[in-house]
C-alpha cells in the first residue's frame, strides 16, 4: 500500500512536473494579452480624447469666425461713417465759405 501511494505520489510530482513549464507559459500568454488589451483600451481612451480636443478646437475656430464677422462688419460700419462725416464736413465747410462771402459782400 505504501508503494502504491509512493508511486501515485510520483506519478503526479511527474505530471505536474511536466505541466509546469506549460502552466508558465500560459500565465505569460496571460499577461502578455493583458498588456495588449490595457495597451489597446489606453489608445482607445487617447483617441476619444483626441476627438473630444478636436471637437472643442473647431468649436473655437468657429466661434473665432463668427467674431470676425462680426469685427468687419461693425469696422466697415464705422467706415460708412466716417465717409458720411467726411462728406458732411466738407459739405458745412463749403456753407461755411459761401456764408462768409456772402457777409463780405455785404459789407
């Protein structure tokens, strides 16, 4: 009965013997495929990030444009005006010169 228990006891030190070098290399098949999956969720997690920055980078451009407009707009606005004045100014100082010949003659 010992023997036989000897032997079993053999038998599986044997086995598992064998088996550990197998079992090893499964653990690092493991780990490696974990690294490769972490690797992959990192560079999905990057590239939603990336997206998301890009997004909010064409929603500035976009509203940069927009004030742009805007500032050209109200620049030829005050480019209008500054005509309009113009021509008002050269406008009152040609009444300004007819009405002083005007008295002059009346002197």
């Amino acid at each position: 009965m010992i023997r036989v228990a000897a032997a079993l006891v053999l038998a599986f030190a044997l086995a598992f013997a064998g088996a550990g070098p197998a079992l090893a290399q499964a653990g690092k098949q493991e780990r490696e495929l974990a690294d490769v999956e972490k690797q992959l969720k990192e560079r999905r997690n990057e590239e939603t990030r990336l997206r998301d920055e890009a997004k909010a980078r064409e929603k500035e451009v976009a509203a940069l444009r927009h004030r742009m407009i805007e500032a050209a707009d109200a620049l030829q606005g005050a480019e209008r005006r500054i005509t309009e004045i113009s021509a008002e100014t050269a406008r009152l100082e040609a009444d300004e010169k007819e009405i002083a010949a005007s008295l002059a003659a009346q002197q």
